[in-house]
C-alpha cells in the first residue's frame, strides 16, 4: 500500500495477532476483516496484493472430505461389484466416476460463493458422450482402471478447476499427469487383474454420457454423500 492516507480500527478487543478473513477494495477504500471479530479500514490510493494459497491437508477418511467427480452411470452395472469389493469408495457409496479433483476442499470451508463459482466453471463445459475400451493400471498401489475416451475433456475441466483451486494438490503427490480413469479395483494381485480383465472384456465398451459434475462429501459414518450437482451446457 503506498501514499495511506488515514487508518480506523473498529472496536478492536485487545492487541494481538489476527488472521485475515476477507478483504474488499473499492478505490480509495480497503476493507479487511480479521477473525474474530475485528475491522481495519484504510484509504489508499495503490493497492498491489501478492499471495500464494495452500490448502491445509485433513484427514481423507474423516466426515468433511470432498471430491468433484464425474459420475459414470452406464459403468455401474458392469464394474460395480467389483468396486464395492475391491474400492473404498466403493464400499462407502461413491458410483463409478472419473474424478476431477480429490481431496478438494473441506466441506467446512465451502460456501455460496464456492457454488457460484463451481457451477459457472463447470457449465463452460459442454456435456458429451464416452466409452470406456481399454484397461490401465497403477502399478504403485495395483490399481486396475478402465480409460475414458475421449479424455482431453476431463483434463480440461480439471485445469480449469485448478486455475479458480490453486491450493488444491491435484493431481496426487508422485504424479506427473492428470490421468482420467474410473477405478474397478485397488490393491489388486495380477492374478485379480487378469482374472477381471477376462471377466469384463466380453462387456466392453461401455457406453456413457458426461453430463454433470457432482460434489461428494464424507459424512459422520464414513460414507459418500453427493452434496451438490453442477450441470455441463
């Protein structure tokens, strides 16, 4: 800030130390809202603003973790056993889907505006039709896969997602490339995979459609809950 003209705190309970919450710039006045309840005014003719964001990691298995993902309904029927099975998020109710971003934010650090931009981001997007032909595997956890085409729309909307959640750490640590996939099963000896892979050839391709992104969110018994939908154009 250069050339401060004047200074006003309101009411301020004591001198201390306060984490910035919100802060409103409308020329010549900027506006900062420290917790917990504290308010600094300044009059300032320049304003330049440098910050870098992170998103303070939480525990994945506790109520509040959420995922943006790409539900795939027409896999259900055909690999939905096996992710019950062979998937935690399987078993907790999470359908097939090619995820975009997760862990995404906490549920409790979301808000209106958070849906505001999440559903303007998303319907940029037009909806589109998928197959899924091939298999992949993650040979660091086992993880057997079926690969959405075409793809370059997943990695799309995840960078887009990026640009407005650049403190969320996607894609996971140890990755080079955001990869689009939707799980069968982790943790998986060869005999499993090969044994799946026979069993599910006859039943390829699936055929599906991309219309719509949905927000999961862990609930208290550690299952997956869709929270919110946002519709692709």
């Amino acid at each position: 800030m250069r050339s401060v003209r004047s200074f006003e705190v309101d009411e301020p309970p004591q001198i201390g130390v306060y984490t910035i919450t919100r802060f409103t710039f409308a020329p010549p006045r900027l506006e900062l809202t420290a917790g917990p309840d504290c308010t600094v005014t300044f009059e300032v003719s320049e304003l330049d603003v440098e910050c870098e964001l992170n998103m303070n990691r939480y525990e994945w298995s506790a109520p509040g973790a959420t995922a943006l993902v790409v539900p795939v309904r027409a896999a259900d029927p055909v690999i939905g056993e096996h992710r019950r099975t062979h998937t935690p998020s399987g078993k907790q109710g999470m359908p097939a889907h090619v995820t975009l971003l997760a862990p995404f934010i906490h549920a409790s650090r979301l808000d209106s505006l958070d849906r505001h931009r999440l559903s303007d981001t998303v319907g940029r997007f037009p909806a589109f039709d998928l197959r899924l032909s091939a298999f992949g595997v993650f040979e660091q956890i086992d993880c057997l896969w079926l690969a959405p085409q075409p793809r370059k729309q997943f990695v799309e909307m995840t960078k887009a997602l990026l640009e407005i959640y650049p403190e969320v750490d996607y894609p996971p640590e140890g990755a080079t490339e955001i990869v689009p996939h939707v799980t069968i099963g982790s943790h998986l000896t060869s005999e499993q995979q090969e044994e799946i892979q026979r069993e599910l050839r006859p039943k390829l391709p699936v055929r599906g459609r991309a219309d719509r992104v949905v927000l999961y969110e862990r609930d208290a018994k550690g299952g997956w809950r869709a929270r919110q939908t946002f519709a692709l154009f």
